[in-house]
C-alpha cells in the first residue's frame, strides 16, 4: 500500500531500502539552529531595547532635586460645613508615601479621611509602599472642638521621595481652616 511511504515522506523519514542523505539532514538541523538563535537575539534585543527605554524616561540624568516645598506643593478647599480637601500638586519623577500622612488638629476631631486608591511601588527605601503620583487629595470629615467655631488650625505630616534617589525627611505643616 502507498500511503505508509507517503507517511513516511511527510516527516522525512527513510523508506527501506533508501539511503539516508546525512548531508542533507545535517544542513536542515543547522538551519532550524540558526533561526532559532536568530529568534532568541531578537528577543533579548527588544528586551533591551525595552528597558532602555523605561529607564530613559525615569529622572533625567542631569537632573536636581527640587526642594521639599517646591515638589509637593499643597493648597486646600473647604467644600462644605464639615469637609475639607487638602490637596498635593506632585511634580513628575516625584511621590508621596500614602502611609506617611498624618493629621491632627487641637480644633477639630476629624472624623473621617479619605484618600483615593494609591500604586504600589517597590521602594528602595521602604520596599512595596502605597504612593501617589501627580495628583493626591485627601478629604477630611471634620468637626469643631469647640460650637460656633469657624477658624481652627490642622496639622499635617507627609512624606515623599525623588525617583532620583532622594528621599524627604517627614514634612510638617499647618494649615488655617475657615468656614467649617
């Protein structure tokens, strides 16, 4: 029957009695080897073409930092009876620890705070850490110590770093808040 020797000639084996071309099956072996290692170059060089260009758009390499006060730039809103927003205007190549703030105030109990979901970062400082990027704002739930009260003041604490290698000590600032 013939379909055994067509078998057979699909997966390039030896029909009995043929002689086996050893040159021949060499020089496919040779060439599968070759698009293989082909194959395995251009994959270690997209990937390191792609770590190139990740690592090109960290911190520039010229680069200084900016001081603490000019990179987490901090303002505030009061946008209710009892609720204040506190924001942090974070420049590129620079973030805040979500872990680092803290506040507290001798005029309000603050009731609540709220931050929005944070990236997790591995941090040569800290390891895996919650930061922000850009833009941060917590808003706080807050309630005079005292009635009739509509001035008071709001102690923060925060924390951040430089992608440039610089990390911040702890920043303290207070803050007067009206209208609450």
């Amino acid at each position: 029957m013939r379909i055994p020797h067509l078998i057979n000639r699909v997966y390039a084996l030896p029909v009995a009695g043929e002689n086996i071309n050893y040159n021949r099956l060499d020089y496919m072996n040779k060439k599968k080897s070759d698009y293989f290692w082909a194959l395995i170059t251009l994959i270690l060089l997209f990937l390191g073409c792609t770590a190139f260009t990740v690592s090109a758009q960290e911190t520039p390499y010229d680069a200084e930092p900016l001081e603490a006060e000019e990179a987490f730039q901090l303002d505030h809103i009061v946008t209710g009876p009892s609720v204040a927003v506190i924001r942090w205007q974070i420049p590129q190549f620079y973030y805040l620890y979500k872990d680092k703030f803290v506040f507290s105030s001798k005029d309000f109990i603050i009731e609540d705070i709220q931050f929005p979901a944070a990236q997790i970062k591995d941090d040569p400082f800290f390891g895996a850490s919650e930061v922000y990027h850009d833009v941060v704002e917590a808003t706080l739930r807050l309630t005079p110590i005292t009635k009739n009260q509509e001035k008071g003041i709001l102690n923060i604490t925060y924390q951040g770093c430089w992608e440039g290698g610089i990390c911040y000590p702890q920043l303290k600032t207070s803050l007067t808040l009206s209208g609450l």
